[in-house]
C-alpha cells in the first residue's frame, strides 16, 4: 500500500515530441506529489508537484495531471529536448509534518535531436 | 544557490570494512535525510533527522547502518561492516522544518563494496 508505480522504465522521443510517464498510487493518505529529475551523477532536483486539491499544474513545458479517484497522476513534457534527457521520478507523500517520500522506480527519458 | 554537500564523492571499499559518508545540509534546513539507491531503482529513505532527533529510522539496517547528526547540523551516516549489497549511491537530502515540502538532494556518494 506504501508503494508508488512508474511506467514506463524507459522512454525514447523524438525531439519536439510529447514525453509522458505516469504513476500509480495505492494509499489514500498521500496528499502530495512532486516530480524529481535526476542526470547521471547528481542527485534527483525538484521538477514540479501537485496536491490532490487540483487536477493540474503547469510550469513551462511541464505539465503534472492528477486523477483523485483513479489514484493516478502523470508527467507530460511538452517540445521534448535533448536537454530533458534524464531519469525522472515521481514520488507521495503524506503531511505528517515531516515530508517521507516514497519514490517510484524511475523512467529514463532519452529524446533524440 | 545554496546546495547539499557530500562527501566523498566516490568511496570503494572492500567487504568489512568500515565506511563513513558526510553531508551538510543547506544552512537553517532542520531536517535532514539519508537516502540509499540502488542502480535502476528510486531513492529509498534510511534515516530522518529533525534537528538532532531521529524520527524514521525504520528502514535503516541497525546491525550494520548507524547515523548521526551531532548538533543538529550535518550529519554521518556510517556502515560497519560493508556487505557487498551495500554497493549503491547515498544520497542526504534536507528541507526547510515541517511546513515546507521540497527536499533538496546533494550529489550523492557511489560506494561500491569489492
């Protein structure tokens, strides 16, 4: 029930294409979702989060959709680049004050020039 | 930009030994993680310090793992002994006290235990 599943664990787009990865939830109780993007050798940064208080967040070309009931949410990067070539992870959360995460397994994004 | 440090970057140990990693966080961040990956797989938490206090250790190996954060500041996450599953990228994260969610992550040190 802790657990956080990503899909799929590699993606390959071509550039100006539409990156998609999403992630399913089973617990209830998570009440926040951010995003980290993680290059080879650094450690994961922030991208982008929701709360399930809305259904979407924009930030440039990175949009998070959330679907409450289905217990689902998704990464989309619009004009994929080259540069956006990394391994992103979604994680949950619960407001417990201290913030635990718990990651999903990762999707390693490749977008060709 | 104030950042996580790590250090070392890169430890290579053989099976028994003793190893140490550091982190500091940044500066007036209260809590403070350790994060252990595993190639291909997403960072999983070992240890949770609020201030000086551990409030999660739960995951932490405690045969084996110990962590410290003397002072509330930065922090020693050491193994005694190293097994070769141990081999994987440990990562300290921090973040504001409770009230802000953003955990900010250092570059991490790549153990490898031969």
């Amino acid at each position: 029930q802790q657990q956080v599943k990503q899909s799929p664990q590699s993606l390959i787009v071509q550039k100006g294409g539409i990156s998609i990865i999403n992630c399913a939830y089973e617990n209830t109780a998570f009440d926040y979702f951010p995003w980290y993007q993680q290059f080879p050798g650094k450690g994961p940064a922030l991208l982008i989060a929701i709360r399930p208080d809305v259904s979407e967040k924009k930030e440039g070309r990175f949009t998070i959709s959330f679907n409450k009931s289905a217990k689902q949410f998704s990464l989309h990067i619009m004009d994929s680049q080259p540069g956006d070539s990394a391994t992103y992870f979604c994680a949950a959360s619960i407001d417990s004050g201290t913030y635990k995460y718990i990651f999903g397994t990762g999707t390693r994004l490749k977008v060709l020039a | 930009e104030a950042e996580v440090a790590q250090s070392p970057r890169y430890k290579i140990t053989e099976k028994s030994q003793a190893v140490a990693f550091w982190c500091d966080p940044i500066s007036g961040h209260a809590t403070l993680y350790w994060y252990r990956q595993i190639l291909g797989q997403g960072p999983e938490l070992l240890v949770q310090f609020q201030d000086e206090s551990v409030v999660d250790d739960s995951q932490l190996p405690k045969d084996r793992f110990s962590a410290e954060r003397l002072k509330g500041v930065d922090s020693t996450l050491k193994i005694q002994p190293a097994e070769l599953g141990d081999s994987a990228m440990y990562l300290c994260a921090s973040s504001l006290i409770s009230g802000s969610d953003t955990q900010y992550f250092g570059p991490g040190t790549r153990l490898t235990v031969l």
